[in-house]
C-alpha cells in the first residue's frame, strides 16, 4: 500500500502546472486587417505562463488571429485552476469568444459568421449565482450592440441570456469601456447604452436582464466613476 501511495503521487499530474498565472498575446501579424482598436495588426500567438514557471506558446493557423487587447484569466470550469478567456478570430467568420487551457482550446462560442465581426469582452464574474464563473461580451458594439452572457458547461460554452441595444467601444478607440462592479452584494456590468448617451448597470435576475439607467455618459470618467459605484 505504501509503495502504491508514493508511486500514485510520483505519476500524478501536477495541479500547479495547470493553472495559468500569467497570459499574454504575441507574434504580431497583418494577415486579417480589421482596425478595431484603431491598429494595423494582431496576434498570431497566445503564450501561456503556469504557476510552476512553465510555459506554453498557442500558434495559431494562418486563417486565425487573436482580435484583442489582453487575455483574461479566470477559473470558468471550477477545477480551481485558471483557463485563458480570448476573442478569436477567423478571417472568414468573424470573431468568437475562445477559452484555452493547459491542453489547448477547451471551448469556443460560434463564429459570428463573416469577416470584421468582432465581439467585444465586457465582464466575467458569477452573474447567474450558481456560484460558477460565467463571461459576458457585447457582440458587435458597433452594429448589433447585443450583450450575451455564456457559461461553461460541459465542455462547452452555453449562452444563458442576452439583451439588445448595449455597447461598450466605438471603432478604432484603443481600449474597451465598462467592466463589472459589485455594489451592495449585486454584481452588475457597467456599458453604455447604444446611443452613449446613458450609462447602464445589467444584471441578472432569474435569469433575465435587468437595467438600471446610472447617468449620462458624459466620457470615459462616467464608466470609470460607476464602476466605483458612485
């Protein structure tokens, strides 16, 4: 039984080795010029750092970009281990909403179906409170404006609710606008409304979202001084 127990732990897979810590995009490429940040080029790879100081380069194939400012990291799956969360996109359908992990991509969202399409992360947080991670993005911010909210279930990216008429960046700025905030134990997304003329908190309830009008969106400091629920 000893010799079992040792042997187990020798050939166990290591937990720390599988949590991303540290994630960012390189390899630089004007193979898909879309301009969404105002920019000439994206990202051909993702690299990947994990906690016990290995890492892991994401090369992408030629018809694929990442569409993006920075990877975000969160645990999505509730291993305790964080995934990289990306917008991914193909030359030919547009962007999706992609989650890597150790292994490589674990799940993506659909494409959105054509060239310069692009979605736009705005938050993830337990929205649902089921107590599991879940992300939401705006697709098309500057078109559609439609807020959708995903969970990872499964394997899979499971869309649990959407709204209309909601944006967070305006073609060619360098950064998206908004973000979560937690004010009073509620866990809110702060957006502009689709006209930028008003600031707006989504949250969900039972599953469906609900608004509340913060003020006038009056530049970037609006946004800035909701998410400090002010």
């Amino acid at each position: 039984m000893r010799v079992a127990a040792i042997a187990a732990l020798l050939f166990a897979p290591s937990l720390a080795a599988a949590n991303i810590v540290e994630a960012r995009y390189s390899g630089e490429t004007t193979r898909y010029i879309h301009g969404v940040f105002g920019n000439v080029s994206e990202y051909g790879v993702l690299d990947l750092m994990f906690a016990d100081g290995t890492t892991k380069q994401i090369v992408l194939p030629e018809n694929r970009v990442f569409e993006d400012r920075v990877p975000r990291l969160a645990d999505l799956d509730g291993d305790g281990d964080n995934e990289a969360i990306v917008v991914e996109t193909d030359v030919n359908l547009g962007a999706q909403l992609a989650v890597y992990d150790e292994n490589g991509k674990v799940a993506g969202t659909p494409f959105i179906g054509m060239s310069n399409r692009w979605l736009a992360p705005a938050g993830i947080a337990d929205f649902d409170g089921d107590g599991q991670s879940d992300v939401a993005y705006v697709e098309t911010p500057h078109l559609g404006k439609v807020l959708m909210f995903w969970t990872l279930r499964g394997g899979e990216l499971v869309k649990i609710a959407e709204a209309s008429g909601l944006t967070n960046h305006r073609f060619g700025e360098p950064e998206i606008s908004g973000g979560v905030r937690t004010c009073a134990d509620a866990t809110e997304l702060v957006l502009a409304d689709a006209s930028w003329r008003n600031v707006v908190a989504v949250r969900l309830e039972n599953g469906t979202p609900a608004f509340a009008t913060i003020g006038l969106y009056n530049g970037p400091e609006s946004i800035t001084a909701a998410l400090g629920c002010r």
